[in-house]
C-alpha cells in the first residue's frame, strides 16, 4: 500500500482497538491476510446514506489509508468527507457483535445503524 496523504485531525478516522482486533480475526477466517478493510459510503438505505463494509486487496490512488495495530482501513476521498472524525468499533453486547460507526457527521441514523442523514 503506498503512503496516505496528510490527513488534518478533523479528517481523521479512529479505529478503536476492539475493532482492530475484529477485522485481524476476520482476515485470518477469511484467509484475507493481505487485504483490508473498506469502508464506503454511497446513496440508499432508509436515511440516505449508507455504510459499506467488505474486505479488499486493491488500492486507488484516491484512498487515504488508516492504521491501527497493523491493521489497515481504507477509505475513498468521498467517503472521508462523510466520515471525517468518525470512529469505528466493534461492540458485542445481548443483542449481537457488530461493527459500529460513530459518525459526528450524521444528522440522524436509522435504527439498525447502517444508514444515515446529514
């Protein structure tokens, strides 16, 4: 993976280190172990927007690139400026393991967190 562009602290994406730990397994399940994570955000679901999560091997030259404990995540220009300061985790809880997003960005959210307003 090339180097990220200098991204400002506002722009910035955190991965907490129970997510980290999640997608490290999930490579290793997948025998993924060259790929990272991509998260994406496009038009759709019930609140306009949506998270795209999904694992992937190849790089564009548009994508910023943020590492946590050797883990990589990547995001597209486009998607950052809808998810700029956002942190992605995981959390397991009595109803169920999922990746969450907490997106500073969005106006409101649907109910299963995967779509948004801003």
């Amino acid at each position: 993976m090339s180097e990220a562009p200098t991204i400002s602290q506002e722009r910035r994406i955190t991965v907490t280190d129970s997510a980290a730990r999640r997608i490290a397994e999930l490579k290793v399940q997948e025998a993924a172990a060259g790929a990272f994570l991509r998260i994406a955000v496009s038009g759709g679901g019930c609140s306009g927007f949506q998270y795209g999560l999904s694992f992937d091997d190849q790089q564009n030259p548009e994508d910023v690139v943020f590492e946590r404990d050797g883990v990589a995540v990547v995001v597209d220009e486009v998607s950052l400026d809808l998810l700029a300061g956002a942190e992605i985790d995981f959390v397991e809880d009595l109803m169920g393991a999922s990746f969450q997003i907490r997106n500073p960005n969005a106006a409101s959210s649907c109910g299963c967190g995967n779509s948004f307003s801003i």
